[in-house]
C-alpha cells in the first residue's frame, strides 16, 4: 500500500458480546468475537468513504493480536506500521445492554500491548502524504507514553500540512477529569476539528450549557468545534456561528458503540471532499444512524455512494440543539 492519506493512531482490542444481542450478560453462554476500537473504526470508515488510512498501534503477539490486526486489514486499513508485543497482551472488552437503548462496556486493557505505545513506534516518513490525522483523547488516559506519542504525531501532522482532528472520547473509567484536563486541553491548539459529545464538553468545560461549552473549547484554539447529541442529532461552533443538524431515525437501534467513530469520519471526510460544514454534520449524522442498526461497532459504516441512498430513505429530523 502507498502511504496514507489518513493516519490514525491509538488501541484497538478484541470486542466479545452476547451472540444475540440480547441476552444479559451474566446469563450469557455464547459470545461473538470482534474488533473494536476508536481509532482503527474511524479508520474503517474513511477508507468506505474512499480515503486511504493507516492505523498505528500495538498488539499482544499471539493469536488475539493476529484477530485483531487481520480483521482491520481485511477492511482496506494499512496495518504496516502496528507493532506486535511480545512481553504484553492484546486489550479486550465486553459490552452488553442495559434496557432498550443503553450500551455499557466493561474493559480489560490495563497493562495492553497499545498502552505501552511510545513516540518511537511512529515512523516520521509514513506521515508525508498524510492529508490528515486523527486521535482520541483515550489515548492519552493509556499511560504516560501513549501521551507522548499523540504528542508526537500532532506534531509530525503539523510538520507535514495535515489536518488534526481529536475526539475528546473521555472514558471516565479510565481516569478523572483532572487528569483529562492535564492532558487534552494542551493539545487543543494543535487541532483543527475537536469532537466530543454533549456531556463531555459540559464536563471538561465545566460550563452548564453546550453553547458556552463549545465557546470555551473553541478559545482554546480549534478552527471547528461538533458535539454528538445521540438521538437530538449534532451541533458545530464554526467560525464563532453554532449550526446544527437534528440527524436521522434509523429503522433499528441496536447498539450505539462504534456510531460516534462513524460520525467523526463522516465529518472529517465531507472537509476533505470539500463540502461545508453543515454538509459534513448532515453526512456525519447519517453515518452515526447507519452504525446503530447493527451489533458491531464498524460493520453498519456505508461508503459514500451509498449515503445520499441512505438519505432519501430515512426520516431527517429537525434540529433540536442550539
């Protein structure tokens, strides 16, 4: 493969859930095995939106690591430049419902291959035709290392000429909003697209409404600031205008996880073909209800021929955040 267009960096681990998708967890006696993993679902999704990505990480060697890498690989991901570790495991993680409508995860990553990721792992030269980079702020919650190589590759995008995009991605089980706040808002400068969802910016902002959570992020240097509103749809700070789409109803819900990734790409995706802002949040939303009607966290991501398809199928809401 030639080098990317799209460079992601961060864990990806094996996805175990109910076969059914249904049955509570604890009864469960039957799990189905697969990948999940926010950067290296971003990067699926951009390559069935017609770009090529790259995923950086490292795996546990062994078999679970193999799973792991081969199922991204077999999406059209470059996988060349992710590390296999001999001395610690592949992550792995469980989710399951609560209710109708709740996706819950339960993590066993500590001391994984991917939170041993170091500034060293990151080849400078596979960032030259790079038009953009994307991170999660997860990352960062993986260890001090991990820290230093999302630092590490913000700047070699910059060295490059690519755009930055970073998911706030919180994870609060992972770490405090202390510790969140020591790590992510020094790398608010170098982005040029921040995601989050509603909550998070309300938490990190520490603000009680979206609108001045938005603000607050923006004065810290990003050029455009989106939150995910789950079923309410999507909000944008551009240029100081805060613009919304009120998203999609899709036929089924069946599991959130995975959606957010979706829209992410979506965005980043509809910039980079040259649309506007408000395109990329229509665009985004709708990827966001594709990955919902599905079980898996990347297998309901379309390609972009198939979006405007999507469109004129699904119901489109009216805005509701502002």
């Amino acid at each position: 493969m030639s080098l990317p267009e799209v460079v992601t960096v961060g864990e990806a681990m094996v996805l175990l859930y109910s076969a059914d998708g249904s049955t509570p967890l604890g009864k469960v006696r039957q799990l189905t095995m697969d990948v999940g993993g926010a950067d290296s679902n971003f990067a699926i999704a951009m390559t069935r939106l017609g770009f090529s990505a790259g995923w950086v990480s490292r795996v546990g060697a062994g078999p679970l690591g193999e799973f792991v890498v081969q199922t991204i690989a077999d999406e059209g991901v470059d996988v060349s430049r992710v590390a296999s570790d001999r001395d610690h495991p592949t992550g792995v993680y469980f989710k399951y419902h609560v209710g109708d409508d709740e996706t819950r995860v339960i993590y066993y990553r500590s001391a994984s291959a991917a939170s041993y990721l170091r500034p060293e792992d990151l080849d400078p030269g596979y960032f030259a035709k790079a038009r953009l980079l994307h991170l999660n702020g997860m990352t960062c919650a993986l260890g001090e290392s991990c820290e230093r190589t999302v630092r590490e590759a913000l700047r070699l995008a910059k060295k490059v000429g690519a755009v930055a995009s970073l998911d706030l991605n919180l994870r609060l089980q992972l770490w405090n909003v202390d510790a969140a706040r020591r790590a992510i808002l020094p790398l608010l400068p170098q982005a040029t697209v921040l995601f989050g969802t509603e909550d998070e910016f309300r938490i990190l902002f520490d603000r009680p409404s979206l609108p001045e959570a938005l603000r607050a992020a923006s004065r810290l240097g990003p050029e455009t600031v989106v939150a995910k509103c789950g079923e309410r749809g999507a909000a944008a700070l551009v240029a100081g205008t805060l613009i919304s789409h009120g998203g999609f109803s899709p036929p089924d819900f069946v599991d959130s996880v995975g959606a957010g990734d979706g829209f992410n790409a979506g965005f980043m995706a509809s910039l980079l073909r040259g649309l506007t802002a408000g395109e990329a949040l229509r665009f985004a939303n709708l990827i966001g209800a594709a990955a919902v009607a599905v079980p898996g966290d990347f297998q309901g991501y379309p390609t972009w021929s198939e979006l405007e398809e999507l469109a004129s199928t699904w119901p489109e809401k009216a805005a509701a955040v502002g």
